[in-house]
C-alpha cells in the first residue's frame, strides 16, 4: 500500500490497527501471511492466496484500515 509517498502509520496504534485488519481479513479469506514489513509510507506483504482473488483480498484490507 503507498499513499503517494503521504505517511500511513504515525503511531503504534496505527501500526496495530493495520495488523489487526489484516489478521481479521486473513481469517475471513483463508490467505497465508508469509511475512510483512510496515514502513512510515507503504507496507510489504508477502502472501499466500487463500479464497478468492489476491485483488479483492488487498482491497478488503486497505478499506478496512482506512475506513478506521
């Protein structure tokens, strides 16, 4: 996720929110997370598909952190 070059995560919290999103989109979609990597600015995913599309997986997690 980049948000052109714009900082996403000022905090611990915000930190957290984001692995709580994706653990929770994780369960719901059956992906595998290999392994991640939260930068000021953008974030590094490493994972596995589970079901459904990588593509709609990616936007769940990105809507679910930005909606918060």
């Amino acid at each position: 996720m980049r948000a052109n070059r714009q900082e996403i995560f000022h905090d611990d919290e915000d930190t957290l929110r984001f692995l709580e999103t994706l653990n929770k989109i994780k369960t719901m979609s059956a992906i595998k997370v290999y392994g991640w990597c939260l930068m000021g600015n953008h974030v590094h995913l490493l994972l596995g598909e589970g079901k459904g599309d990588i593509s709609i997986t990616m936007k769940r997690v990105g809507v679910g952190f930005v909606w918060w």
